[in-house]
C-alpha cells in the first residue's frame, strides 16, 4: 500500500474540498486531522474488506480476544506505518506547509483501559494483524475513557474523559450485527408435555448490543482485522417499556464508565452488568456468524477459539453453555467439551482483591440463567471429582462455595489453557495461587511471557533512534525485531555509542522542553533521566523512589558543598479515585517536587517531575527520553510488568528487583547490564511463612533510614502533614505490608551504584547499547505467534489479497 507524494497531495486535498469544502489554508488543525483520518480509513477499508471475506473463505480458525480494556491510544501515526505510508505523508504535508506531528497532536487518545491489561491487549491486537493472524478484539465502547487525572495544589482531580465528543472517525458502526443481551428477570425450567425441559426466562430487561468496528492494520501486510466494541442501546420495540428518564438512564449507563479501578471495589453490580453484556453480545455475534457461513456447531471448537483475558470475561463459559444448550439444543456432555476446547484463560494478577469474587445473589439476579449453568457447571464438576481427590481440594477449587462465585475457578475448569504473563508468575500459579488447580489439570498451565508492540515503542515513540538503528544494523528489525540483536557487532564501536548518546540528548531535551511547557519547570537535560511510569499501587512502591529522594534532598542539605550525579527524577501514574492511600502518596511526592524544584540551593542537582495525566501517549514522549527505568515492584508482586519492556527497548537501564519480567530481562542483558536490588521472591515468602517482619527494627536501627521517615511527619516536607502521617503509619503502625523498610538501604546502594555508572558514559552507553539489542525477545509479535501456536492453534492467513 504504497502511494506517491502527488498523489497523496490530490487525494488529501480532495478529500479536504469533499468534508469542509475548504482548502489547506483555510483549514483549522482539528479539520486537517479528521481530513487526514477519512482519507486513511477510505485507504484501508478494502484491505479490511479483503481481509474479512478471506477469513471467510478459506474456513481458517479464529481467535476472538474478549477483554475488557483496550488501550490503544492514538491510531493515526499507527496506521500509517502499518500502511507503509508515514514518510511519504509527512513528506507532502511538509510541502503544503503542514507538520504531520501538530496534527497527530488533535487526536484523543482511545484510552479504553487503566493500564497494564489493557495496554497489553492492545499491543496483541497490533502484533496479531502484523503476523497475518485471523484475531478480532471484542470488548466495550465506553463513553468516557480513563478519567483524565489533574493535579490541583498537589492533589489528584479526576474529569472525565469525553474522548468520543468530537466523534471518533476510526470506528464503523454496525447496526445489521446488533443482537439483544437479557439481563434480570427470572429463570425456570419449564416442564413439556413430552417430559422434556425447556429454560424459560421471564420478564427479562432486553437491552440492543450495537457493534463498532475498528480496523486492525498489520504492519505492511495487507492484513486488517476488526477491533469490535459494543455499545448498549434500547431496542425499538422496547421503546414502550423505558418509559423514565431514569429508567433510559439505566441502560445508557452500562457502556458510560470504565471501571476507573485496577484492583479495588466499587460501582460492582454495574461492572458485573458490563461484563455480561459484552461477553453474550460477543459471543452470540461469534455462534450467529458461524451459523450464517454454514459451519457446523458440532466442530466450532475447529473454527473458533475464544480468549478470556483476566477474570472479567469468564462468563464467556456459561454463555457459550447457553447458546449451545438453549438455543441450539445441544446435549450438556458435547457442548462442554466444545466449551472447554474453545476457551482458554490468561491470569495477569496475584493480588487477592484482584481475583473477581460475586455473591450469589447479585450474579444470580444480574442474569439468572447463567447463574444457574453455573451451578450445573458446579455440580458436575463436585460430582465428577469426588472419590477422586481430597474433598479439601475440591471445596478450595469448586466454582461456587459459601454464596460466593469465583469466576478464576470457572475460567480455569472451563477452558484448556491457563497461563501467567512471566516465567515467575507462571510458577507462582503453578505453586502456590492455583497450586490446587494444578494438581488437577497439570497440563492446562502454561507461560507466556508478555512482550510490546516494538513498532509503536521503537518506530513511531522513537524515530531519532530508528534511524540510527536504519544506518547501522539495517532496516531488518523493522520487521523482525530479533534483528536488534545485529547491534551487538558495535558494542564496542565507540562512533555508534557516540551516535547513541546524541540520539538519546535529542530525545531528552525535546522531552525538557515539553515538561517546561507543561509544568513550567526547567530541568537539565543533562541529567540523569531517572523514569517511573505506571498506576499508583502499594506494591508497585513508587514510596521506595519516594524515600530515596528524600534521601538525597536530606543529604544535599547536610551538606551543601556535596556534589551529586544530577538527576531528574519523572513520574507518571494515575491512582484509583477510591483509593486514598495511593493519592497520599501523589500528594506528597507533588509537595516534595515543588520544595526541591524551589529551593536555590540544590540548583541543577535534583529535581521531581510528576507529569499529569500518564496516558499511552504521554508514555510515547517520556520513553525515548529515559536513562533509568524505575522496577522496584515488591518481589512476586508484579506479574510481568511491559513498561519494563518499552524502556530497555529506548536504551535505559532497568533498576530492578527479582519480578515478573524484570527476571527475564535481566537473563537477557546479564547481571553487568542492568541493577538488581532487593528481596528475592523466595525471601518474602520466607518472610509469610514465618511472621516474622518487623518494619519498626529497620527504622530503629538505621540513623539514615529514620531522618527519611521522620522527614514525612516533622514538617520538612510542606502541606502534606495529613498524608505524610498516613505513609508513616502505613510503615510502622501497620508493618510495611510490601517491604519498603527492608529494601530500602539496598535500594539506595543499588542508586549509588546507577549514578557511579552513569559517570563513566562509555560503560553507560554499552549498557544501553546490550539493551537495546537484546529487547527484541519480548517483541509481542513473538509473544502472539506462541500463544497462535500453543493455545488458540491458529495459523496465519495466506496474504489475503492471495486469497
Ligand atoms: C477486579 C478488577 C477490579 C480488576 C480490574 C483491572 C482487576 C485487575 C485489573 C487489571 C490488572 C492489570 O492491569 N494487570 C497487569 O497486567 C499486565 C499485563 O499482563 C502485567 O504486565 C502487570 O504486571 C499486571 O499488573
């Protein structure tokens, strides 16, 4: 899909007269985007169309990825490298006087998700279609994305993200693929006069699922997939039953809100209703399209496979239970072994609040027939355990126990696969989360480590260094990320490493210049970038970071003639609205950040940016930028991590402890290349197992360690005495749940040692160097292959224009 300067200018400019009737001068930056958007929509529709009806003919299985975040961000500059167009349009609009970045700059970013989960669905999506793999997303078409995070004197403010208010030019709406979705009411089996049984459900709330439809561009493939997300609407003939304001409100609201909350409660009954609605929507549009190609039922489990990513969708099991049994009248036996071949399951956590729990009557009230396959489901599988296990097992592993469903429990009994997202927390399923399940099922658990989308956080996030990759190593690792590996013939070639650092400089002050605009605070760009960027969470310890900052401004002070490494240290992190112990700690971080930004005697030495707003795309600025990727998670805490990846891909150096990828990582650069601290996973759980922390003793013992803590209760840091009270609390009154204390002297050896590297720049830069060239491993192209191969057993379509 390649296309001349000209003519793109003559299209461009067409369509500019066709949407506005106005010319390039006349148009403001916004019509340009949406000009711009049409046009490469228009481009890529028959490829999409092809791709589609190929799928179709060659009777090749497919993947339907259900997850119920998609963080896609931004698509423009996607779609067009994927369509191999980037250079040639920037190039043209350059002619007429336009810069391509000052447009991509309109778009909002399509931020479907809270973080993690929802990045990494996102980055398959990409990775899926670039391997030519037929795989569709289905997910929710929320009103309002992630909130939009504001810092009012110090505090997070959370606005709504009204991201669809100027429209959304990417998506198709769908209305011949609507299907109704029944929530409430009540089911029964109703008795015939044959004797058989049929499931009634009366008086049912009936509300109309439409589909939209994204295009999924693969990278210079032909391949574009469909990225499908449903909103909920009154049907027609409805229309009589909704009759309130209120009532209409009900129904718009399933679709309004992502559940602003990566781990902890709120809005449930809400989150149970959006979770039903875009599993049976995406299910039965699955059963009704494989019925209308003339596929038979009894081998779907041969033309679909269906992905549960996380605990959210896994009523996608007694749907897909429903359909077959109810509606198409298939015996139990055979449906669930259908069932269970389709599905497979990814957990991506092993925090307990995190694994999704229902009461039995709120599940049972919120679709009361899946409540009932449920506990069919149940029942069979008590019934074919027993006599063959510990009854203790089978109490630890049914679905239903003490008025409490437990959704894990159901992904897991009713699919094939189940896997973690790195090798430790694959084995931490495996030994200790779901040590019982894995007694079961042995064979059902399985790795995958998580990887990134190399081309938005190489390629687009980073062209400055693309190029330099482009002269040295070739273009290969455009399109095959383990090319990166070819730079390890420079490691040693001082003009490369020096090419690398200018790369990296440019990056950084351009990164300067913006914070300057968006804080109004002037850093040395040649400091050392030192980067946490991720949701606010305990475990995640942005508190450990946080200390040692202290640290160093306390030591500063002691001693004004001492002379530091310079750093500045950059933030990013949304918290969740209710979680009021992680907005302490933003709160404090942002009253540090404006005592040392302000203090005259630290000058250049040390200074915090917490920038607002932490977003896929503010992501894509502050990465290129980074010297030192911040992953100090308590161990077996982290179950991958992936910004991990996208720093080390930028050349920064991980300081790490021993979790989630951090480990691989590591295996893959050597322990001479990145910085390890901390307790190991083995040693916290030595910690559980025997009680025996106590956070007051490192506070107690350490003169260093007690000047930090006392630094957030005696007035040192300003207006945050309230939240600074909460973090020592937190710390000695409630015993450190995740190890800060005890990490902390290591920590702060681990930083020595970063800022003495960083002192010799040419070991520095062949540090940076090894991580570059050693990050293709976890390239999300690799990462969907395995998962194409080992679980969903998908191939790659033939190029579908072949087709
Ligand atoms: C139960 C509900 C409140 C809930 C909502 C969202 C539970 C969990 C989540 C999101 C979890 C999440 O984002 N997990 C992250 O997944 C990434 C991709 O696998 C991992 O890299 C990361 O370590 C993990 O925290």
């Amino acid at each position: 899909m390649t296309i001349s300067k000209e003519l793109f200018k003559e299209k461009f400019m067409d369509m500019l007269t066709e949407k506005y009737a106005l010319s390039v001068e006349e148009a403001s930056p916004y019509d340009l985007y949406t000009t711009l958007a049409t046009l490469i929509r228009a481009t890529y529709a028959k490829d999409w169309g092809i791709t589609r009806r190929a799928y179709n003919t060659t009777h090749e299985k497919q993947v339907y990825y259900f997850s119920i975040e998609f963080l896609p961000g931004r698509m423009m500059k996607s779609n067009l490298l994927n369509m191999g167009w980037l250079d040639t349009v920037e190039a043209s609009l350059k002619d007429l006087g336009i810069d391509l970045e000052d447009i991509l700059e309109i778009e909002p970013d399509m931020a479907l998700g809270n973080g993690g989960l929802g990045r990494l669905a996102s980055c398959f999506m990409d990775s899926i279609a670039s391997e030519g793999l037929p795989g569709n997303g289905n997910g929710i078409r929320y009103k309002y994305g992630l909130f939009k995070q504001k810092f009012i004197d110090g505090y997070q403010v959370e606005l709504p993200n009204e991201w669809l208010s100027r429209g959304n030019t990417w998506e198709v709406r769908r209305d011949s693929k609507a299907v109704t979705v029944k929530f409430n009411g009540h089911a029964y089996l109703k008795e015939l006069e044959d004797g058989s049984l049929v499931p009634i459900h009366e008086n049912p709330t009936v509300v109309r699922a439409i589909p939209y439809d994204t295009g999924m561009v693969g990278y210079q493939n032909g391949t574009v997939n469909t990225l499908r997300l449903w909103d909920a609407e009154i049907p027609l003939e409805e229309e009589i039953n909704y009759r309130s304001i209120q009532q209409r409100r009900e129904i718009e609201d399933l679709t309004s809100v992502l559940y602003p909350d990566d781990s902890n409660e709120a809005g449930r009954r809400l989150r149970l209703m959006q979770e039903y609605f875009f599993v049976s929507a995406g299910t039965q549009s699955i059963i009704r399209h494989f019925k209308a190609n003339g596929y038979n039922l009894n081998n779907i489990d041969e033309y679909v496979a269906i992905h549960i990513n996380d605990t959210h969708p896994a009523m996608c099991v007694p749907e897909f239970m429903r359909i077959l049994v109810d509606e198409e009248q298939m015996n139990w036996e055979r449906a669930w072994a259908l069932t269970i071949k389709v599905m497979s399951y990814t957990n991506h956590t092993i925090l307990a609040e995190a694994l999704e729990k229902w009461p039995v009557e709120m599940l049972r009230s919120v679709q009361p027939r899946i409540y009932q396959i449920i506990e069919e489901i149940d029942r069979r599988f008590v019934e074919q355990m027993t006599g063959t296990i510990d009854w203790g097992i089978i109490e630890r592993t049914r679905i239903i126990s003490n008025g409490i469903v437990h959704m894990a429990h159901l992904a897991i009994i009713g699919s094939h696969s189940t896997n973690g997202v790195a090798k430790l927390h694959s084995d931490l399923l495996k030994n200790v989360v779901l040590h019982d399940f894995y007694r079961l099922y042995p064979s059902r658990f399985n790795n995958k480590t998580n990887g990134i989308a190399e081309r938005r956080w190489m390629q687009l996030a980073n062209p400055t260094l693309s190029h330099l990759l482009d002269e040295t190593i070739g273009t290969s690792w455009r399109f095959e990320a383990s090319d990166l590996y070819l730079l390890m013939n420079y490691k040693d070639d001082k003009k490369v490493l020096h090419a690398l650092a200018k790369a990296k400089q440019v990056n950084k002050t351009r990164l300067a210049k913006f914070i300057e605009k968006e804080t109004g605070v002037i850093v040395n760009d040649h400091a050392i970038f030192d980067v946490q960027i991720k949701r606010l969470h305990a475990y995640k310890r942005q508190l450990l970071n946080l200390l040692h900052i202290i640290k160093l401004y306390l030591d500063l002070k002691e001693d004004p003639k001492k002379k530091i490494q310079p750093r500045v240290f950059i933030f990013g992190a949304k918290a969740a609205p209710s979680y009021h112990y992680a907005k302490a700690i933003i709160k404090v971080i942002n009253e540090l950040a404006n005592l040392i930004n302000n203090d005259e005697s630290i000058k250049d030495q040390l200074k915090i940016v917490f920038l607002e707003n932490y977003s896929v795309s503010l992501a894509e600025k502050i990465i290129p930028a980074a010297d030192v990727s911040e992953q100090i998670s308590l161990a077996s805490k982290e179950a991958s991590g992936t910004s991990n990846m996208k720093l080390m891909l930028n050349g920064a150096i991980t300081l790490a402890t021993l979790d989630g990828a951090n480990i691989e990582i590591r295996d893959a650069v050597g322990d001479d290349n990145i910085v390890i601290f901390g307790l190991t996973e083995a040693e916290v759980y030595a910690y559980y197992e025997q009680a025996n922390y106590r956070a007051f003793e490192y506070y107690e013992s350490s003169v260093e360690l007690r000047k930090v803590i006392d630094a957030l209760i005696d007035g040192t840091i300003p207006n945050s005495s309230q939240e600074g009270i909460e973090i020592y609390d937190s710390l000695l009154k409630y015993n450190d749940e995740f190890f800060v204390l005890r990490d902390f002297a290591d920590y702060v050896a681990a930083q020595e040692k970063v800022a003495h590297l960083y002192s010799d720049q040419e070991k520095w830069l062949k540090m940076s160097l090894i991580n570059i060239a050693n990050a293709g491993r976890f390239s999300a192209d690799d990462t969907v292959k395995k998962y194409a191969e080992d679980i969903w057993r998908i191939k790659p379509n033939k190029t579908p224009q072949q087709v």
